[in-house]
C-alpha cells in the first residue's frame, strides 16, 4: 500500500529508541522528513547517522530533557511547521500507590500528560493555520485496563486518552486529526524496567520478569515496529476519516480485563502496559 506521505514532514517525541525510534524508521521508509527529539544525543546523533544513510530524507534532531520548564516552547521554535506530530516522550513510574515517588510522579506527568497537551497546543496552532496535520499520540493501554500495580501510569495514560478524545472529536473542523495509540507490552527497555517492577510485586524477585512472557497473548510482547506501522497508517491519508479516536494494539489484554481481573491472583499476573 502506498502510504502518500513522501514530502512530509514529522515530529517525532522520545525518538531515540524503543517506540519512537521505530517510528522514525518508519515514517522516513515512507518518505518523510524528519525532526526527531530526546534527552540522549548521542543516541539521537546514531538514529539520524543511521536513517541518512538508509532513506536519504532530511533529519534534524533535537537534544534536549522535554520534561523541563520551557522545552515544549523551545522544541516548537526550533521546529517549525510540521504535518505529523508523534507525542512519544513519556516516563512514568511503576508500582502500586504504596510504592509511589511523587517527586518523580510529577516529573513523570510533566513529560507525558502536560507535556503531551503543551506540545500540542503549540504544534495545533501551527496546523491550524496551515489548515491540516495529524496529531498522533502514544499512549498505552493501561489507560483502559486499570491496573493498581501501575497506578500512576494508569491515571496518566486515562488523562491523555480523555484528552486525545476531547481534541479530536472536533479537530476536523480545523482540518486536523487528532489520534491516538494504546499499546500493551512492547518489546522494549522501557517494558523490561517496568516488567522487572510488576516481578517484584508479583513475585519478591526482579530477577523473574521473563516469566511473566506466559501471560502474554501469544506468548510474547509487541515489537516496536508493530506499533510503530499502526502509527504510521493512522497518520496517513488512508485514515482521513479517523480523529478522536484511540487504537488499542495489545493482543486482546483490554478486551479480556474483565476475565483477568476476576481474582487478587489473576490480577497480579497482568502484563505491565506502556
């Protein structure tokens, strides 16, 4: 399928790895342009090295902690116009409420919630006068499937989908689609420090959070591409018709919560979602 994106330009959160670094990957395979931003440079200078060389688009990168006072601001100047945004950045703890840092609670919410609405609000006002854009928003599954072992991920990932919802049931009338992705388990470094979390509270051991893989649908995480190509579909002409609207891709874990969550022990053996 022809995915008429070539010439495009997007702005790609969190890109260094995991989720965003396939989406960079992705949206330049299919001929866009690309500015991509996150905390580590180094990795974001090996991403852009990398996709040069196998695509021939244009990358700039960005540098710099989103989670800071200003850096929405900063990044949106630095930025300019862009058709595409991906809101990818995001890094809240996991654990039951007992468990909570709410220093890092906040630095957490920062990043993700506000941080998504922030970029948002800047990069909309652009599109607007454009007179289109797609607003593409990761956000996880766990929004939907209430989980007490990631409370704090839980309530953030709900705010970003009652947000994503609001926007995008009326963006069209700006020319703008507003949507949204909610992945499970994905096959990345984020997924093994918060698998390594639900381990410890599932079972006393960090070391244990392979085992938890038999929970999964398939007997396996997403990978980052699956998620990725989900992303890049929705922002593609193909789904012109699609705003407000949030896709669940988590092999099945929130259609079947009800089940899973019939007993304290069946509950504890949830998969950790984004």
């Amino acid at each position: 399928m022809q995915l008429d994106l070539s010439g495009k330009t997007a702005l790609i959160t969190g890109a260094s790895k995991g989720i965003g670094l396939a989406a960079a990957h992705c949206f330049a395979e299919a001929g866009c342009h690309l500015h991509l931003a996150a905390r580590d440079g180094e990795a974001l200078q090996s991403a852009k090295d990398v996709i040069l060389s196998a695509y021939g688009v244009k990358v700039s990168i960005h540098p710099m902690d989103l989670s800071a006072p200003g850096a929405m601001r900063a990044l949106d100047a630095a930025v300019g116009d862009v058709d595409i945004l991906v809101n990818n950045a995001g890094d809240i703890p996991a654990g039951p409420i007992e468990s909570l840092d709410f220093d890092v609670v906040r630095r957490g919410f920062a990043l993700k919630v506000l941080g998504y609405m922030e970029l948002t609000q800047l990069v909309y006002a652009r599109m607007k006068r454009m007179g289109h854009g797609v607003i593409v928003n990761d956000i996880g599954n766990s929004g939907e499937n209430w989980d007490a072992n990631y409370i704090a991920g839980s309530t953030g990932n709900a705010a970003v989908m009652a947000f994503t919802k609001a926007l995008g049931g009326v963006s069209l009338d700006d020319g703008i689609r507003v949507v949204g992705v909610n992945p499970g388990p994905v096959a990345t470094d984020r997924m093994v420090k918060l698998m390594k979390r639900r381990a410890l509270d599932t079972h006393g051991d960090e070391g244990r959070w392979e085992e938890l893989f038999d929970q999964y649908p398939g007997g396996r995480p997403a990978e980052a591409k699956e998620v990725a190509e989900l992303m890049l579909f929705l922002a593609s002409p193909h789904a012109a018709y699609i705003s407000g609207t949030i896709v669940t891709i988590d092999g099945g874990i929130a259609a079947r919560g009800s089940i899973i969550k019939s007993s304290k022990r069946a509950q504890a053996q949830v998969p950790a979602a984004s």
